[in-house]
C-alpha cells in the first residue's frame, strides 16, 4: 500500500462508520501504520461527532458507538458534541475490551 501512497507515508488511516439515528456502527483501519484494525478509536470518534453535528442546525448531538465486534473486541464509546461561541467541541468516553494488564515496580 505505500507505493500506492507514498504522500501519505505512515499517516494514513481509514474510519468508516453506518449511522442509525444516534447508534453508530464504525470500524478503523491504519495498515500503514501497523494498525490492521482498531476496537476503540476515541481520536476518531470524537471528530466524527463534531462532524456529524456541523452537518445540521442542532445546538448538541450525542451518539453511541460500537466499534470492534468484528474482531472479537467489541467497544462502546460514547460521542457527545456541542455548539459553543468558539465552536464546536466534541468529547468521547466508554469501555472496551481488556487486552492486558501490567504492572511496574521502580
């Protein structure tokens, strides 16, 4: 894919998602980077709801993403955005799938 690519060097990354009301179903792909997929893109997910609020005359949008069911570590994240005086300013949160845990003794 680099050769295809070669602008983008490490940087690109793909974020699909299918919109049902304030569920959204996403998935997000960065194989330039090492990422086949990812079950919980919060960096993604927030811009997709500032997004998605620019795109109507609402004052907030709140919406419920599931991400990463398809590879056995389902994430649900929740995407809140609002209109303010300086624009619009969207957050996330939620849960995932534990991958591994760690400690450290220094």
């Amino acid at each position: 894919m680099r050769e295809a690519w070669p602008a983008a060097g490490n940087k690109l990354a793909l974020h699909l998602y299918a919109r049902d009301g304030r569920r959204v179903r996403a998935r997000m792909f960065s194989p330039l980077s090492g990422t086949i997929e990812d079950p919980a893109t919060g960096s993604a997910n927030a811009p997709l709801g500032a997004l998605l609020l620019s795109l109507t005359q609402e004052a907030a949008l709140s919406i419920a993403v599931v991400q990463g069911a398809e590879m056995g570590r389902p994430s649900l994240l929740h995407v809140t955005a609002r209109r303010g005086p300086d624009g619009i300013r969207a957050t996330v949160g939620g849960s995932c799938v534990p991958v591994l845990r760690g400690e450290a003794t220094v």
